[in-house]
C-alpha cells in the first residue's frame, strides 16, 4: 500500500570535487555550456564523504545518491547513454563485460583501496546500461553499534540451527549478518563457510577460519556450492539470500544436520518470514517442511531503517526466538497465533515485535511518530503502545 511522500527536505550540498581516484577512464559530461570531467572513482568518494547508502548511475539523469532514503542529484550535468555505459564499463573486466552483454544483468562487488568496498549490479533499461552501487564499508560494526538488542548476540552462540535476517531492501540485512559472522569469528573457535553473491564484506581469519566463496568467481552456481558444503567440514554456514526452493531446502538440511545456518529473506515480519519458508515447497511438502522448520528456527531478526528527525537512520527490529508452544504453532499450522505469543515473549525470552521497537524508538525521541505510524502494518495497536508509555521490556517511557 503506497504511503503519503514525506516532506521535502532542505536541499543538501554534496561535495563533488576535482580530484581523480585511481586510473579509471575519466567521462566528460557535456551539457550546454556546462562541461564536467568525471570518473567513476569521484562518484563513489563523494558517497563516501556524503554518507550516502547507494549511488545511482542512469541515463537521462544526474548521477544520485540515496541519503538517509532519499535520493539527492550531483551538480554534474545529465548522463547520456554513452557516458554510463563509460561509466560502468570502467569497472568490469572483460570476462565481466561478456557476461553482461549476454545476460544483460550483473552482480559484482569491489573494493577502492583507502576508501571502501561496494557491491554493484549492473542493468540495462531501454537499452541503455545502468547501474546501482551500495557502499559496503571495510569496518565491520559491532551488534552494539547497529543497534541490535542483547539476544542476538546469543543466537550466534547457537550450536547448531537456522538464523533468518529479514527485511526490504536497503535494511541492513547484509551488515547484521557480517556483524553475527564477526562475533563468531573472533569469540568462538571453528570453521565458516559463506556462499555469496557477491561477496560483500570481508571477513579475515579470527579465531575461525574463514572461506569466503563468490557464485561465478569460486563456484559455478549456488547448486554446486551447496552440494559440496558438508565436504568442508564447516561449522558455521552463511548462505546470503534464499531465493529458490533448492536454497532453502539446503538450509533446513544443513542446520538439521548440526550446522548454525545463516541467510535472509525479503519478508517484513516474522511470522511472514515461516509462510514464506513454508510457502517456497509445494503444498503436498508443507506438512514435512513444518515439523522440519519447528525443530530447526533458532531465530527470526526482521528490521527496516527509518529516518531521524535530525538526520541518519534508526533500526527497528523484530526477534522471534522460538519456545517450545511457538514450534508446536509451526508443526501444527498455526503460525497466524504466533504473533501474540511473541508480544508476550519480551520479559523472559527476549522477543519483541516490530510495533514494540517503533514505540520504543518514538519513545526516546528516534523517530517521529508519523515515522513510525506509516511502517507500522498495525498503526492502531502501535498508537495504543505509544499512549501508554510502552517501550521494549514493558518499560514505561515520558516522552
């Protein structure tokens, strides 16, 4: 359902300087009488200075860059489709170029020394090519610092199991579990095995090591990487989206077979996330793939990103950790009560919903309560929460 646009902000002045990062083939962007020489590595540096999430590069339009979920044009003149195709093309090597040309999509991540990594994926509209670059910073963050509540931090310690990151695109899905993998890393002792695409942070060897495998760099698809996953002996295991049935039926078996198993869906709650678990098998499976999920869900983090009155973004997030009456929901098909034993899961397991955690952060001044109202699927119950005085725990705030 569309949600009214937001105010418009106070335009932002972005710094786009003159400077030239590495040996990229600079474009000259000719428009009028205003002409810019501009290479690709200036762009990614002013979304790096600006703190910006994503830059944009298509046709028709000025190079833009989402900040704080909004998307802001550079003063440099309008991109022809030969200057994106420059533009793009400075990035890829020639195996990549064939791959796109013959596709017409492409997914890659890079890094500029000094400054930090990006993910990339490249695309074609109205025959021209375009690309969408999300910055992916060297440094991963603490749980602390994202903003994640104390229980995650025990989910990584989970022997074995299935841990679902969920949200829209754009939610910090990624960064949350780099943040879990990190933690892993460095307090426990093991081996973790990721199949990405791409790969987006790099994790060096801690306490674990760590094998970091690229689908179409190390491994010719998801398929064959998963296939010979158990061959390596890992311990722990993340294997970024579960798009296909064939993903996810891998992640119920390797976390039924003693391994703590990582991924993400797009889906914006929790109980949404085991439909949509249930959902991915045909129907005569459903029963099957129930009792499996029940013995296997450690944990469900479903977040989203919202803007602060005063700039930046604050995390609202979901937690369901399963009890025992919340898997004998999901044996018994009954995943629509789950909701409510999760509001009442906070105090001792831990749990919150997504309308628990908008409260709390319009409680405390994070966001507004128009914010919070228009991401919430339940407005009413959340205006209720807000009313009351009810933050997370149950804890009475003053605003």
């Amino acid at each position: 359902m569309p949600h009214p646009a937001p105010q418009p902000r106070a335009p932002r002045r972005i710094r786009f300087g003159s400077r030239s990062w590495g040996t990229l083939e600079s474009v000259r962007v000719s428009r009028g009488a205003q002409e810019v020489s501009v290479n690709l590595h200036q762009l990614l540096s002013a979304m790096v200075e600006s703190g910006a999430t994503d830059l944009h590069i298509t046709t028709g339009a000025p190079p833009q860059l989402r900040i704080d979920g909004d998307l802001v044009p550079l003063k440099v003149p309008k991109l022809g489709p030969v200057e994106t195709k420059q533009l793009c093309y400075s990035i890829l090597n020639d195996k990549q170029k064939h791959r796109f040309e013959e596709d017409l999509e492409l997914d890659l991540s890079f890094g500029v020394k000094g400054l930090a990594r990006f993910r990339a994926n490249v695309f074609q509209q109205r025959g021209a090519t375009c690309a969408a670059f999300r910055l992916i910073p060297y440094e991963i963050p603490t749980l602390e610092k994202l903003g994640l509540p104390g229980v995650v931090r025990g989910l990584t310690r989970r022997p074995r199991g299935l841990v679902l990151v969920t949200g829209p695109t754009g939610s910090g899905k990624s960064t949350s579990l780099a943040a879990m993998i990190d933690v892993i890393n460095h307090e426990l002792r093991g081996h973790i095995l990721t199949i990405e695409d791409p790969i987006e942070y790099l994790h060096q060897h801690g306490s674990c090591i760590v094998n970091q495998r690229e689908v179409g760099s190390d491994t010719k698809g998801f398929g064959t990487a998963l296939k010979y996953a158990l061959r390596q002996d890992p311990d722990v295991i993340l294997l970024g989206e579960m798009r296909d049935q064939e993903t996810m039926e891998a992640a119920l078996t390797l976390a039924e077979t003693g391994h703590l198993t990582f991924g993400t869906l797009h889906t914006n709650s929790a109980v949404q996330t085991i439909n949509r678990v249930i959902d991915m098998f045909p129907a005569h499976r459903h029963t099957q793939v129930r009792t499996q999920l029940s013995f296997v869900l450690e944990g469900v983090l479903c977040q989203s990103l919202l803007p602060k009155p005063d700039g930046g973004r604050a995390l609202a997030v979901e937690v369901l950790v399963p009890t025992d009456g919340i898997r004998a929901l999901i044996r018994d098909a009954k995943v629509h009560q789950i909701y409510s034993q999760m509001q009442l899961g906070q105090g001792v397991h831990e749990m919150q919903t997504f309308n628990q955690s908008l409260a709390d952060l319009v409680l405390r001044g994070q966001v507004s309560n128009e914010v919070a109202l228009r991401r919430s699927s339940d407005p009413i119950e959340l205006k209720t929460l807000i009313e009351q005085g009810r933050g997370l725990g149950g804890v009475r705030r003053t605003r």
